[in-house]
C-alpha cells in the first residue's frame, strides 16, 4: 500500500514538473493534436478558433508516397 501510493506521488509530481515546463504554445499546439491528420478539418478549425495547427499530416499523401 505504501509503495502504491509512493508511486502515484512520484507520478503527479513528474507530471506537475513536467507540465510546468511546457510553454502555452506548446499545450495549445498539443490540444490541436487530433486535427493533424485532417488538413479540412484542420481548416476548420482554423477558422472557427483563429488558432493554427502547425504539424499538419495527411495520410492519403504518404500512402500515395510511399507506394
């Protein structure tokens, strides 16, 4: 039991340090994360927020690559 909760103490501060280092662009680059793959909805998203997704991926143009 204490060694659990040893652990999980560990694991929140790690993630309080680790979350204390990221700049605001950098969590508002990763809550942009799940448009990355959908350069339309990515557009979008752009639109509605005025936010923009820098890592932008469109998998139909690797596949198309790499075959």
């Amino acid at each position: 039991m204490l060694l659990a909760l040893a652990t999980l103490l560990a694991l929140a501060i790690a993630l309080y340090l680790h979350l204390r280092r990221a700049s605001r662009h950098d969590l508002q680059q990763a809550a942009l994360l799940p448009f990355a793959d959908d350069p339309e909805a990515a557009a979008r998203m752009s639109a509605a927020t005025g936010q923009h997704c820098e890592r932008l991926f469109d998998p139909r143009r690797e596949c198309r690559l790499r075959a």
